[in-house]
C-alpha cells in the first residue's frame, strides 16, 4: 500500500486544492484499447472541425496554475503546467501524441477537461508519496532524459516519495523512474484542480471518466480524494 500526502504547509497554501487519484491494478497495457483510441479520435476531430479547443492560459482552469507556479518562484510561460503545455501542442499539431494506451488515456482525459494530470508506476515508487515543497537537497531525473539529475528550488511544490522526486514544478513534468509503460502493472494516475470550490464536480467527472477507460485493461480501480480537509489517502 501507498500513502499519498499533501504538506500542511501545501494545504495552507493552496487550501482549495482538489487531487483524484485514480489507481489501477492488474492493468494489461499490451492489449487494445479501443475505447481510449475513440476517445482520442474523437477528441481530434472536434478540434478540427471548430467545436472545440483545449484550454488555454486565458481560461481561468489554467490561469489558476501559472498564478501557483508564480507563488513558488516558477516562470509558467517558460515552464508550464502540464495541461497546458499539452493543450499548446494539441492546437498546433492538431492531436495528441500516441504513447501507450494508459498515458494516452489521462492525457485525453487532461485536455479534454482541463485538469493537470500525470501518472506514477507504483512498482517503482519507494515508500509513499507527499506533496510538499522541496528542500532544495532533493535529486530530479527527467521523463525521457535518464541521464539527466536536476535539483528542484527550496519552495518548489513537488511529488517526492521516499528517495527521489517524482515530479517537478508541482506537475510541469514527470520523472523517469516512476514513468508508466505498456509493461506498468499497478498505477495510480491524478488529476489535479486548486479551485474545488468552482471545478471539483469537474474533477470527480474526470476521475470517472478515466477510470472507465482503465476498468476493461485492469483487474481493480478505484478513486480515492485529497484535499486539504483530508490530507491522506492510501491507495
């Protein structure tokens, strides 16, 4: 079992702050997802035919973002949420990247809704999960770049288990060790929101709707809540 964690001083700081965390077990990723493929193709298509776009830095989902990452000392124009640097690609290349069937799972989910959203490889994580600010002690090895070691700033808000982080800037982007693969088992997805009192209906809609996509590829899921009220979920 694993703890997820937000920091009293996160908490303080972001007291509207809204996570699901969305876990599945006994996931199959080398078999077809049709209904993720659909979801996609759909998704695309309404962009391409104008009845829809991902959300931008304008909309007040994103705004909400870049004002936290300013809060911690991060330039979000340089360094994005992940939403919305997923949406910025969506509206130039005019889809999204096909990487597994469960990445590309949340990552639909993500654009769709406007939410941030990521994915740790719970075979992989080393004790529980907080969300806290970093020290700046802390060792960060990048998504795609294994060779890379970063250290996140004193105040960064990061997900770290017990030995390294897991993402940095909050969710700008996710870590190499943790990452998820067609070979990923046992995986626990967020979805993320600091308005709950205007987007939590969004959120739990968001978290339903991925889980329907993971249930037919795995043996259990389930959805679990964080939030300030209650800092501690066990997954």
């Amino acid at each position: 079992m694993t703890d997820f964690r937000i920091a009293p001083a996160v908490a303080e700081a972001f007291p509207d702050t809204l996570i699901a965390v969305v876990t599945a077990t006994g996931l199959r990723g080398h078999e077809p997802w049709p209904h993720t493929v659909t979801a996609l193709e759909e998704l695309e298509q309404r962009l391409a035919d104008g009845s829809w776009a991902p959300a931008d830095e304008t909309d007040p989902r994103i705004e909400a973002w870049h004002t936290a990452y300013r809060s911690f000392g991060t330039n979000p124009r340089r360094i994005r949420p992940s939403v919305d640097a997923l949406g910025r690609r969506m509206a130039k290349k005019g889809g999204l990247p096909r990487i597994n069937p469960a990445v590309d799972s949340y990552n639909s989910v993500s654009v769709r809704h406007g939410l941030p959203s990521g994915a740790f490889d719970l075979d992989h994580v080393t004790g529980d999960i907080d969300i806290r600010q970093a020290d700046g002690t802390e060792s960060f090895t990048p998504l795609g770049e294994p060779d890379t070691v970063e250290t996140p700033k004193p105040g960064e808000i990061i997900y770290a288990d017990g030995e390294i982080v897991l993402t940095r800037h909050w969710n700008h982007r996710d870590a190499h060790r943790t990452r998820v693969t067609e070979d990923s088992t046992r995986v626990a997805f967020v979805l993320e929101t600091l308005r709950a009192d205007r987007d939590g209906d969004l959120l739990k809609a968001a978290a339903d709707e991925l889980r329907s996509l993971l249930a037919p590829h795995a043996r259990q899921t389930a959805v679990h809540h964080l939030s300030p009220a209650q800092p501690r979920a066990t997954v």
